[in-house]
C-alpha cells in the first residue's frame, strides 16, 4: 500500500523565477513563497528524493498558503490561483503515482472562487484545493459562502483547511500566533461550519482539517454544553435541576450536537504526540485520521512515516489505515 501525505506546500517554480530574476511575480514580493526557509527553495527532484528517504510514496501538493492573496484586489488574486494550479496541474502529469495536487481559489468573491473550482476540478484534474480558516475575517457560515459550498457539495473535491497569513490571533511574542493561534483558527472553521448548520445543507462536503483538526476535536464538548447537549442538562437527567440558568441561551442553527458532526471531517497526523493522536483517534474514529506532515516548513512533522510506525499506542492496523487506508476515502 502507498503511503500518502496530505499535507505538504509546494511554491511555483514560476514565483521563484520570477523573484530571482527582477523581485516580483504578479506584484508578489519575495516573502510570499517563504523562500527564507529552504524546505520552499528545493527543487522536485530534491523533493521526490526526500519523499524516498522519508518512505512517502506519494504526496499532496498545496500552494504555499501565502499565496492565497484574498486582501489583493480580485484580478490579482485570481491570477496568482490560475498560475499556482497550473503549475500543480503540470507537476502531478509529469509526475504520476508521485504527486497529486490541490489547488487554490480566489475566496474574496464567491463568483470567481466557484469557477475556478470548476476548472480545477474539471479541466486540471486535481483532488481538490486548499483554503483559509477565513476570509479577510469572513467565515464560512457566512450566506456569501452558500454557492461555494453548492458547488462543492456537488463536484466533491477534497477541501482542506489551512491557516494563512492573516491569522486573527494576534499574540506575535514566542511563536504563538503559530504555535497556538493556527489551533484557534481551525476551530473556529469546525465550529462556524457545524454551528452555522453548513454541514446540515450540504451532506457530501469531503473536508480535512489540518494540523489534527487543531483544538476542534477538544472543543466539541465544550461547544455540546453550550447548547445545550450536555448529558446532565437534559431534562430529567438524575432528577438534578440546577436552580439557577445553567445552560446558554440557545445560538446553533445546527440539527445535531457539535460532536455529531466531528466524524463529518478528516484529520491529519500532524499531532506531534502520540497521546494526542489517540485522543483524536478515540474521539473522530481511524477511520477519519489521514497521513499530513506539513512538509517543508519548519513545523513539519519530522520524519512522520517512521514516528508513527514507532508509537505504541497505536495498533499496526490502525497505523496502516492513517499511512495508507483512510487515503480511499479522500481520493475516492
């Protein structure tokens, strides 16, 4: 069986052509590809030979996720996603049973977001595309969103989660906004979307939440006793009636508890502890648990291929299903 990793960032040859040469690629600096960590500045070949040593037979592509450029005005934006998808598009055919592709959209105008999904789904042939927790502070749950996700509930692609630049947590001493503001971010995704009663209108949605679906699968809980889902504030639960308001004033617009629709996403290896890997395999099922290092950048998930062959608090089974099984219900 291969094994496949789901999360891994690519950026264009053509952005850094284009940097080296005269500094700028479609009014782009040369931040934007983080070219300053060298994982960004490796060439395919160096890629598939790490991909070797590492014991990863195939990988996802992702566009550097600085290239979302959903603050640039419209026509760059939508410029910049064409030439990233292009050029996923070309890596994946010269490159078969080594890589498949995501793409990225232009998530500022709903309009021009759905027709490039359409053309990478239909005329690029990639797994799907990779956005932000938000848009310049938009959720998902927002009504401007409701065509994008008809659209994706209708042409299935893989749609995976992953922060941007433009992170909302703001703490920028110690690595935070990164270290623990990712983890806000993915949450908030997992909650507007079960909240928000997206999931309730759109049932075949294929959605991953990077970086271990973050504090999402630790939250649901939290989110259930606010509204009202927890065990002992149902009615009659042990004869106890708190005599005072112990539940919130009711906020979902969902069916279901928030817990309900945990299982509704998959979730990538990027934990970095095994405890922590159990917890999300105890809680989401592993059947929902896929193989995603973050390859190259420095957060990666070191050497992810012999770390989770090594725990032993996973069963070989269920080591075989995150590294290879699961990845059928993704590319399926």
């Amino acid at each position: 069986m291969s094994v496949i990793d789901f999360h891994a960032h690519w950026t264009p040859m053509r952005y850094r052509t284009a940097i080296a040469e005269c500094g700028n690629w479609l009014s782009l600096g040369p931040d934007v590809g983080e070219l300053y960590n060298s994982g960004f500045a490796m060439t395919l070949d160096e890629r598939i030979a790490d991909m070797d040593a590492l014991g990863v037979d195939i990988q996802v592509l992702s566009p550097t996720d600085g290239f979302y450029q959903y603050d640039n005005d419209l026509a760059t934006t939508v410029a910049v996603a064409q030439a990233c998808n292009d050029e996923i598009a070309e890596i994946v055919a010269s490159h078969p049973g080594r890589i498949l592709g995501l793409g990225t959209l232009p998530m500022q105008d709903t309009g021009a977001a759905v027709a490039e999904l359409e053309r990478v789904v239909r005329d690029l042939g990639l797994t799907g595309v990779m956005i932000g927790d938000h848009v310049n502070g938009a959720t998902y749950d927002e009504a401007r969103f409701a065509a994008f996700w008809e659209a994706a509930n209708d042409l299935r692609p893989l749609v995976f989660f992953h922060q941007g630049e433009a992170c909302r947590y703001k703490f920028d001493r110690y690595f935070l906004q990164n270290a623990i503001g990712n983890h806000v971010e993915r949450a908030t995704t997992f909650g507007v979307l079960a909240a928000g009663g997206v999931l309730d209108k759109f049932p075949d949605l294929k959605l991953l939440l990077g970086h271990g679906g973050a504090y999402a699968p630790y939250a649901a809980a939290r989110m259930d006793k606010a509204y009202g889902y927890f065990a002992e504030d149902v009615a009659g639960s042990g004869g106890y009636r708190a005599p005072y308001k112990a539940v919130p004033d009711q906020s979902s617009k969902a069916r279901l508890a928030a817990s309900a629709y945990l299982r509704r996403f998959y979730y990538d290896s990027c934990t970095y502890s095994g405890p922590m890997l159990r917890f999300l395999i105890d809680t989401v099922g592993a059947d929902r648990v896929v193989f995603g290092t973050d390859a190259p950048a420095p957060m990666l998930l070191t050497n992810g291929v012999r770390w989770i062959q090594g725990l032993d608090c996973l069963t070989d089974e269920e080591k075989k299903m995150i590294l290879s099984k699961n990845a059928a219900g993704l590319l399926g």
